[in-house]
C-alpha cells in the first residue's frame, strides 16, 4: 500500500470565533500546492470541540467547495451527542466527503464492548466511510485490535482508522490483522514518529499536524518512502524526533503553529479559543530555534 500524509488541518477563525473563510481557503490551496495527499479538517488541531453545530457545517462547505476532489478529504464529525455526530457525517457525505474521523465520547472510559456497541451502531446510522479515531489520552478509550477486525467484517463503511497512540505495537497489531481481512483499510499513525514503523508493517502512513506548516518536507518524506530511498527516509526520520518537540512546547500547539503560519508562510488569524489564546514570547523563539537548527525555515 502506497504510503500518504494527511494533514488534520488547523481551523482560522475571525475574532467573534466563526469561521474565516479567506484564510481557510488559503490553507487549503497551500496544502495541496505543497503535496499532501489529504485534508482532515475539524480534528483536534482544528479545535473542533469549541466550535459549534452550524460553524462545523459551514467549514465542511468550503472545504467540499475547495478541495473539489484534488486529495482525499476526511471530515471530523466528533461530538458528545452521538445524533449530532450522525447528523454531521451524513452532511459531510452529502458533500462529498471521502470519510469521517471520529473519536468515541470521552469524559467516560468505554469498555470493549461499549465501544464496538458506538461504532456498530454510527456504521449503521451514516452512509459515510468512517475513520476510527483512537486517542485513549484524549478519551480514555483505546480499540482493540480484534474488535476493529469485528467492525470491519460487520461494516463495509468502517474504511480505516487514525492510531494516536504512544504504543506503535499496538497500530502494528491492528494493521497486520486488519488488512488479513480488508486490504484496502486504511491505519494511520498519530504520532510522526511512528510513520516508518506504520510504512513497513503496511499501514497507510500519517495525519500528521506537523504538515500543517512543514507540508512540503511531509510530501517530500512520502515521495522517498514510496521510492525506498532509505537513506534519504532515514534521515528525515531523525529529524522528525526532533520536530516533535513542537507538540511539547504549550499544552494545545494550535495557536503556536498558527501564528508560525501567519509570520512565515502567509498571512492568517491567529486567533485560538480560550483558555488558550495566549503564547509565551519564550515559547515561540524555542520553536522558530527548533525549525531554524533544521534550516526549515526560510
């Protein structure tokens, strides 16, 4: 299976916090101008759970609008109230939407049971293909292997799932029982650092929010990947260790990779929902030293 990267993309807002369209725009045309093979808006890099029923709509259609089919477009439905998350994947496909990203409901920890009870039951509700979300850090939930097998040989919509996990065994242990049983089901890799572990048990590659600002070394990494260059694989890959410190350096990295957007790639809002609209200067320098010491900035 070919290797890709999809970027879970930011979300730029206007200062009221509704969706600017401009400066969504920009990010998308940037994006697939720089290669990436798929867009994921309304993630966890895109603050979806700030923002509201009819905003989330609205981004869908400029995205619909945009992407016109360039790159795979992968929607994130996720909402607490489970109708709402229905409602949203059904609007996104009707918008053409390749997939849906969804994460369970967190708050509660779901048992196995519990948690193919939720996929069964949105598989049954939306003609969207649907993209598992696995963030136990975020929702205390962590899908096991055997029960995305169950999914799967019940649903032909359960089409692939995002593995934010700091345990690549377990993403290696979905993707070599999983594609026993669907071969084009896709496994991504949450974390950058996993992606050549992902590759060579033969997942799909990584939504990677690194590539919302670093899009063209990201396209670049997949393009040697697919042509084993391992050399050159092998050294990005090193210098990837290194650019996950820019996850570390605030608690939510949005508004730092925003305002990295609109000070070196293009102009944009960079406005972030509360508690975390505000960036120490010292933050901010780490991460331009960070990007500098890889000569990626220009």
């Amino acid at each position: 299976m070919r290797s890709k990267i999809v970027t879970p993309t930011l979300t730029i807002f206007n200062k009221d916090y509704r969706i600017n369209e401009e400066g969504n725009k920009k990010l998308i045309n940037y994006l697939i101008e720089n290669g990436v093979d798929g867009l994921a808006p309304l993630g966890s890099a895109g603050e979806f759970p700030f923002i509201s029923f009819e905003e989330k709509k609205k981004l869908i259609d400029i995205y619909a609008n945009e992407v016109k089919e360039r790159v795979q477009l992968i929607v994130g439905t996720s909402s607490m109230d489970f109708n709402e998350t229905v409602e949203l994947s059904n609007y996104a496909y009707e918008k053409g939407a390749d997939g849906v990203l969804v994460i369970p409901p967190y708050y509660f920890g779901m048992s196995q049971e519990e948690g193919f009870h939720y996929y069964d039951e949105l598989a049954k509700q939306t003609k969207a293909n649907i993209y598992i979300y696995n963030f136990e850090s975020r929702s205390g939930f962590n899908i096991s292997a055997d029960n995305v097998v169950k999914l799967i040989e019940k649903h032909n919509n359960i089409a692939g799932l995002k593995d934010s996990t700091g345990d690549a065994n377990h993403t290696k242990e979905i993707i070599y029982k999983v594609l026993n049983v669907k071969e084009d089901f896709e496994v991504y890799s949450g974390f950058d650092e996993h992606f050549l572990i992902n590759t060579i048990a033969g997942g799909s590659g990584c939504i990677s929010a690194i590539s919302n600002i670093l899009p063209k070394y990201w396209s670049e990494l997949i393009k040697v990947t697919n042509e084993r260059n391992c050399e050159a694989v092998f050294t990005k890959m090193k210098e990837i260790d290194k650019l996950m410190e820019l996850y570390s350096i605030d608690s939510n990295f949005s508004l730092l990779f925003k305002k990295i957007l609109n000070d070196k790639v293009f102009k944009c809002n960079t406005y972030t929902f509360f508690p975390f609209e505000n960036l120490e200067e010292n933050k901010y320098k780490k991460a331009l030293e960070i990007l500098k010491d890889l000569n990626l900035l220009k």
